[in-house]
C-alpha cells in the first residue's frame, strides 16, 4: 500500500479507499457516513456529528428540529445606498478569563449567536492541550462566528461575520459578560462590497 511506503497519508489513503468503494458501488455508504469523514458537503453537519440523521428511525427524539433555511433568499444587505454581503467584526480580547472553558465558551458563542438573530447550524469546539487553549466555529445560517484562545496569555481572537438582518455588534455584551475583558480592540468590515 502506498501509506505504508510513506508516499501519501494513512489518512489519504483511506480516503482514496472510501472513495473507491464508494464510486465503484462496492459497498453503499450514506451521506451521513462520507461527512463523518469529511467527504460531503451535503450532509448535514449538526446529524453527523451526532452520528444520526433526523430522517432515519434512529434519530432521538429529544434532538432540536434542524432550523429552515431559506436557501433562495438573498442575504446581502443594503444600507444607506450601499450593497454588501455582510459585517465582518474581528474582535480582540485581553486580561480575559474562561478561555481554557469548553463548557462556557459554548454557551457564550450560542447565546451571542441568538441575541443577534443568527441561526445555528453546526457547532465545532476543540480543547488543546497542554495549554489549554480552545479553537472552534460555529457555523450559521448567515455565516460564521469563530473563536481562537491562548489562556495563557489571557487572549482571544473572534471572528463574526453575519449577513442579512442579523446584528453582529449584538454579540459583543454577551462576550463581555463572558470574557470579562480588561481591553477590547474591534474592527469592521463590510465584505462582498458592491460598487
């Protein structure tokens, strides 16, 4: 096998093997299954990775239905006169605390999400170690909030991007409260600006 001659990835070369048995209809494999390994777009990422999807018997019934979306509506917004795709703040946060907190970085990000009238589709977290340090996106309807940490340093960087009548500057008392930061720095961007 090529893998083991070090000429390509163990990870690559299952790919290439999941791909194959998938293409030659070898054996039939799901959406769900392809996206658990990161080869489908299509699939719906809050099913997978809970390892379920909402249409199949096994779905828990105490999973929250998946938000709708309207995939057909145009999302850039328009104001005084000029038509972007949406705001883009990046957010630095110093003397901050609760950054090596997995638990609480997820509600701080899930609650910023909904006070600015975003809706939630996937969320992904990871937890490093050793020092601690927490990375992780949430993906909405109308684009992205995103958390970088180094607890170390007592800093994080955030990402919030949001697109049609969604608020990003909302989400900033809900990370204050959270964070508790001695110094905040914040920039502004409008993105996909049309002229």
């Amino acid at each position: 096998m090529l893998a083991a001659k070090g000429k390509i990835s163990d990870k690559h070369a299952l790919i290439h093997l999941v791909w194959s048995i998938y293409w030659l209809g070898v054996g039939a494999m799901s959406q769900v299954s392809l996206a658990q390994l990161g080869m489908n777009s299509e699939a719906n990422p809050r099913d997978t990775h809970r390892g379920l999807s909402a249409d199949r018997p096994s779905a828990r019934a105490d999973m929250p239905p998946e938000p709708i979306v309207n995939n057909t509506k145009d999302y850039f917004i328009e104001h005084k006169g000029v038509k972007f795709a949406g705001v883009h703040l990046l957010i630095d946060l110093w003397g901050a605390i609760n950054l090596d907190r997995l638990d609480i970085i997820e509600c701080a990000l899930r609650e910023a999400a909904e006070v600015a009238g975003a809706t939630l589709l996937h969320t992904h977290l990871h937890h490093f170690t050793p020092n601690g340090g927490i990375t992780g996106v949430m993906v909405l309807a109308e684009s992205h909030i995103s958390i970088h940490t180094w607890p170390e340093r007592s800093y994080a960087a955030l990402d919030v991007f949001m697109c049609g009548s969604c608020d990003p500057y909302k989400t900033l008392p809900a990370l204050r409260a959270t964070f508790c930061p001695a110094h905040v720095s914040l920039s502004e961007q409008k993105r996909g600006l049309m002229t």
